[in-house]
C-alpha cells in the first residue's frame, strides 16, 4: 500500500456526531487526496492537500473538511455525519500533481464508515 | 466538466478468451491511468499513459491511449480466474474515474 494506513479501519456512528478518519504516509509525497467509493459512482473526490496546511475542494466536498498539519497526515472530518456519508472512504497520494510529471496515485486500505 | 465513461460496466467471460474494456472520456487530456480492485480491498495502480498512442503491457494485460479519440482501451488477451476484479480507468485533471467494469472469468 505504498506505505500509507487509515484509521480506524471500520466505524459505525449515529447520526449527527462528529467524525474523524485519520490518513498517514511515511513516503514523504507532497500530494494527499480523500476520495469516496459508492456502488455505481466509482471513485470521487472530496478534498485535497497540495502542502501542509494547503487544501482545495473536490467533487463532494459538502459536510466534510478536512487538515493537514504535517506532510504525513491528512484528516478527513465529518462534522455531523448523515446517513448519505456512509461509504467506503479511501485516502491516496502522489508525489507528482495534475500538470506535473505525472500525478499517479497510491491508494490506502479504506475506511468503511456506516451512519445509522 | 470531465466526464469518464466505462464499458462494459460488468463483464463475465470465459477461461482462454479475449475481450476488450472501452474508457471514453468527455475533454482533452493526454493521462489516463488504470487500477484495479478486489473485493473488499483497495486500488491497484496498473498502467500509466501519458501520451498518444501510449501502449503498455503487463500479462495479459494491454493498455493503449488515443488521445484524438479521446479513448483507452484495456485489453484482456487469454483470460485466467486471477483476472477477476474491478478495473477503473481514471483520467486527469484531477484523476476523474469511470465508474469501474467488474470483470468475471469462469473456468
């Protein structure tokens, strides 16, 4: 998994509490992207990290945030989850970003979060 | 806006045959990359295409980009039980994906 972990790696809340899932690499890349995995929408994008400190907004980027205070890790922060934010969430890096070298991405294990 | 488009979406095939999975894609860009997923598990980086008329082969596996047509194909040349997963095309900027073509080979 190209030295990325998430954590936790399976989470049942309720609706309206507070979420965190938690991405960290030790390889050091720039780049660090949370996407969202459903059944029939593939992959989508919710946030990004170009930098410490340095995020943008994806695709489905309403009701999550997200920070980055170290290169290593990237939080994914749903501030009150809703049963449409259970999924299969995946954190990825790159060294490289869009326009660049190349931006190919390295994907983490998952988090299965459900919101009952 | 990019738009990713894959087909077939499920795909069941035999044992020893070839078959070929289309990912269309709605603006210009010349990077195209390929994953694969098992079940339960995460992404796979496959091939990366970085220009027109790209061509990449691992196994039985065969990648091709056409930028002009704005197409990539991947294509399964004697199939084996082991083929058998979700395979995802994804196309930059931004690495849109398609939504994925679940491949099934039967014995």
């Amino acid at each position: 998994d190209a030295g990325i972990t998430q954590s936790p790696r399976h989470k049942v809340t309720e609706t309206g509490t507070p979420v965190t899932l938690r991405c960290h690499q030790t390889e050091n890349h720039r780049y660090m992207y949370w996407y969202r995995q459903d059944p029939g929408h593939g992959l989508r994008l919710i946030h990004y990290s170009y930098g410490v400190k340095d995020t943008d907004k994806g695709e489905v980027s309403d009701g999550y945030s997200v920070s980055r205070s170290k290169t290593e890790d990237f939080l994914l922060t749903l501030e009150s989850a809703t049963s449409s934010q259970t999924s299969v969430y995946f954190c990825a890096i790159s060294e490289h970003a869009d326009g660049g070298e190349y931006n190919e991405q390295f994907f983490g294990p998952g988090t299965r979060l459900t919101v009952l | 806006e990019l738009k990713v488009e894959q087909n077939p979406l499920f795909l069941s095939m035999q044992e020893g045959k070839n078959y070929t999975i289309y990912c269309n894609y709605s603006t210009t860009s010349d990077r195209l990359y390929w994953y694969r997923q098992d079940p339960g598990k995460s992404l796979e980086s496959l091939f990366v295409l970085l220009s027109n008329g790209a061509v990449k082969q691992e196994g039985r596996l065969m990648a091709s980009l056409d930028t002009k047509a704005r197409l990539s194909t991947l294509h399964i040349t004697a199939a084996v039980h082991d083929l058998s997963a979700t395979y995802f095309c994804a196309v930059e900027k931004k690495l849109v994906f398609g939504k994925g073509t679940k491949l099934t080979v039967n014995p």
